[in-house]
C-alpha cells in the first residue's frame, strides 16, 4: 500500500513528538525519584515539574535535584526557571 509523502512526513512527526514525550517523562519521573530518595519532598514540586515541557530545563532539574541538599536548594534553582532566569 502506498501512502503519500504527506502521510508519511505526519507519521514521521507524531512519532517523534512522542519520544520527546516519553523523554519528558522520564526525566520528569527521575527528578521525582531523587527528590523522594535523598530529601522526601517529591510531592511538594511535583506540580510544578509536570507543568514544564523543556527538556533541556528538565535535564538542569535532575542534576539540581542530584547536588540539592535540601528542598529548599532545590526549590531556588526552580524558581530561577520561572522567572526567566
């Protein structure tokens, strides 16, 4: 069966636009694990990490996360996001 180069080209872009998807996920899931694992406070910026659909700031997140040493540290470095920082 032949489909169209129009077709194919919008195949082509749903498929990656749901990689970046999942890939936005993932780090969103992982920043929540280190949260939870090394300060019990996922829950507090959970709301805040779904609403961002940057994966290179969701990237910055998860190192931030990583050298937090509490959710406050974290929270600073979130809050630089949202301000344009």
């Amino acid at each position: 069966m032949y489909e169209s180069e129009l077709v194919q080209y919008w195949s082509a872009k749903e498929r990656q636009e749901g990689i970046q998807q999942g890939e936005r996920i993932r780090a969103m899931e992982d920043i929540l694990e280190v949260l939870e694992l090394r300060l019990q406070s996922a829950s507090l910026f959970k709301p805040r990490l779904e609403a961002i659909d940057d994966l290179q700031r969701l990237e910055q997140l998860l190192s931030a996360a990583i050298l937090a040493d509490s959710p406050e540290d974290f929270r600073k470095v979130l809050d630089q996001g949202s301000h344009g920082v």
